[in-house]
C-alpha cells in the first residue's frame, strides 16, 4: 500500500514515535530532521549516513514532499514576496524581510483563513486547510535559499490564524528553533493571534521564550466585532484579562498589533480605549497603517494622523511605534499575491 502520511506532517515527537516502533535509536531522530530541514532533502534516498534498511522502511511508510516556489515578487527595498505551492496544489504566501545581517520571515500557518478580518484579503476565501508543521519550516528554508542567507527572525503572521492550527504551529516553531532544525533563537520566533483565548493561555505554558504578538485593532467591542468578527465571542475585557496573566506567567511582554483605519479606530474615543485598554500592562503597541484592500472601504489615515495617535500614546505612558512600511510597490497585503496569481 502507498505510504499516505507525509514525514513533514510530524512534530518532533511524532517522528521519535514512529522511530522507536521501527527500534531506532534516538539519535537518529536528530539525523532525519537534519536532512528535512538543514539539507532539504527531497528523498529518503539521500540519507546516506541513516542504514539502507532503515530508508526503505521509511519510504514504505511515508512520504517525503517539497515546496515549490509558484511566483515571486521582490520589491526595490529588497523585500521578496512568494507564492508557495505544497504536494496538493494548495498554496500560501511568504514574505522576506532583509536589514543587513537579518533576515526575517512571516510566514502562514494555514492556507486562507476562517477569521474573517473585514481588512484582509485572505480572509474573504475561507480557510482552505491546516498546514503542517513542515510546510511552515520549509515557507523559511525557501525564503533562506533564495536569498542565500539563513533566517535570523520568523513571525507567524502570514496567512491563517496560528492558534486554530495550534500544536501544528508549536511543532514548527519547535523545528525552527532547535539546533539540529534551523536554529532560530526562540525570542526570535513570534506568533500573531487575533486573539483566540485558549491558545494564549496554553502559549503562556509554554517552555520557551517565544514571542507573542496579539492583534486587536480596538479597544472598543462594537469597532473590534465589526473590524474582526471571527473572534467575536471573546470580550475585550477578558482578552485584556488573558494579556496580564500571560505576562505574568511567562514574564514576556506581549506586542499589541493596531492596523490604523482611517476614521474608524484612529479616533480620540478610539484612542482613549486604547489608552484603558493598556494601563497596568506590560506591552508594546505596535501601529500598522492598514494596507488598502480593494473593495472594503477601509483606507489608512494620512500619515501625520498615524503619528499623532503614536505621541498621543506614548504621553499616556503607553509605549508605541508605527511599522515601517516594507515592500509597498509589490502585492504587500496579506492574500493579494494569491488572489493575483489565480487571475
Ligand atoms: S488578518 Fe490574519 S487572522 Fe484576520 S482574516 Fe486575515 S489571515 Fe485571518
């Protein structure tokens, strides 16, 4: 019988499973990874220092797959945008991001999105599936060929919602970080969540020092439920309660994302909200001037605006920056590569 399960679907502990029921020793567990994630495979064949048996019995159990790279765009500030294309067809955006000696990935999570943020592009499709915890390493393995340099920084803020694909998303940032994996250091491995309350108390748990990045783009429920109305059941209150015990419990400081729209969450109520919202916690506001999408209507506020909001937090003793806008000349907002490349 074919081999269904593809070896890239497996967190690490998946991978010792199988391996201890074919008798391996541990340390070949280190091997196999090595060659999925360091060497890229694309067959068990080229293992040459695990045993010949050992191949076989793999190859007659799993499958081994690689991403393609199914368009690129790169920007003139360096930053590269790609469509990635798994085994069956489905595809996800990447995004990468060089500044000298770093280089940062945002990479998806899901292929389309169940989440339904009024701003987003991918949003509009639907979710189409889960990715496994290999399709997100490799979204960084391509990245880091492409342009020659390994990954230094990788924020889970592509498409897809991290935490309705939680352990798969943990299993990757796992692979990412350890050292027979790409080595990425764990404060340097994000997570952006619009903000799904089990997964922020279970990331919380978490050994790691992963960074956690929750978007909320108001304050204020009414603006927040009709900005993002798949995360509708949790209150802003108890979002906010979450918040304070995570940064208690992990001793980490959460980044508060606020995509700024024009006249709808820049306003003083808007802003005072904000304000509430963030005294007693330990967090950063990072501010995104939304990226206009056609058809929603929703625009960003002129520049001096953005600004202004910044200042008018930080003399509230809030701290706050605005993101540097990258790669603005190509499809740069999330889902408008893939909707481009379907025609
Ligand atoms: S912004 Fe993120 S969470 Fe919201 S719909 Fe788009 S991909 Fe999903």
């Amino acid at each position: 019988m074919e081999p269904t399960t593809d070896i890239k679907a497996l967190s690490r502990g998946g991978i010792e499973a199988a391996f201890a029921e074919l008798g391996q020793p541990g340390f070949r567990v280190s091997q196999v990874v090595r060659w999925l994630y360091q060497r890229g495979a694309g067959s068990f064949d080229e293992m040459t220092d695990l045993p010949a048996a050992l191949r076989e019995a793999l190859a007659a159990r799993f499958t081994l797959s690689v991403p393609e790279v199914a368009a690129r765009q790169v920007s003139s500030d360096g930053t590269r945008k790609y469509l990635v294309r798994f085994a069956d067809g489905v595809s996800v955006e990447t995004v990468g991001l060089p500044a000298g000696e770093r280089l940062t990935v945002c990479f998806s999570t899901q292929a389309g999105c169940a989440m339904g943020c009024s701003f987003c592009a991918t949003g509009r499709g639907g979710l189409v599936r889960n990715l496994t915890p290999g399709e997100m390493v490799d979204q960084l393995v391509l990245v880091a060929a492409d342009f020659g340099q390994r990954v230094s920084n990788a924020v889970a803020m592509g498409q897809g919602e991290p935490f309705a694909n939680y352990d798969a998303t943990l299993a990757g940032l796992r692979f990412m970080n350890a050292k027979d994996g790409l080595g990425v250091g764990a404060r340097h491995l994000a997570v952006s969540t619009c903000g799904l309350l089990p997964g922020i108390r279970a990331f919380a748990r978490e050994p790691e020092q992963f960074t956690l990045a929750v978007s909320l783009h108001s304050a204020r429920q009414a603006t927040r439920d009709r900005l993002m109305p798949g995360v509708r059941k949790y209150k802003v209150r108890e979002l906010r309660e979450a918040l304070v015990a995570y940064a208690e419990e992990s001793g980490r400081r959460p980044t508060i994302e606020y995509a700024l729209v024009g006249g709808v969450n820049d306003t003083g109520e808007a802003l005072g909200a904000l304000v509430r919202f963030c005294a007693g916690l330990l967090c950063h506001v990072n501010l995104i001037p939304v990226n206009p999408v056609a058809g929603t209507g929703l625009a960003r506020p002129a520049a001096d605006a953005a600004r202004r909001f910044r200042d008018a937090l930080m003399r509230a003793g809030v701290e706050a920056s605005i993101r540097v806008e990258r790669g603005a000349d190509i499809d740069a907002a999330c889902g408008q590569l893939r909707q481009r490349a379907k025609g």
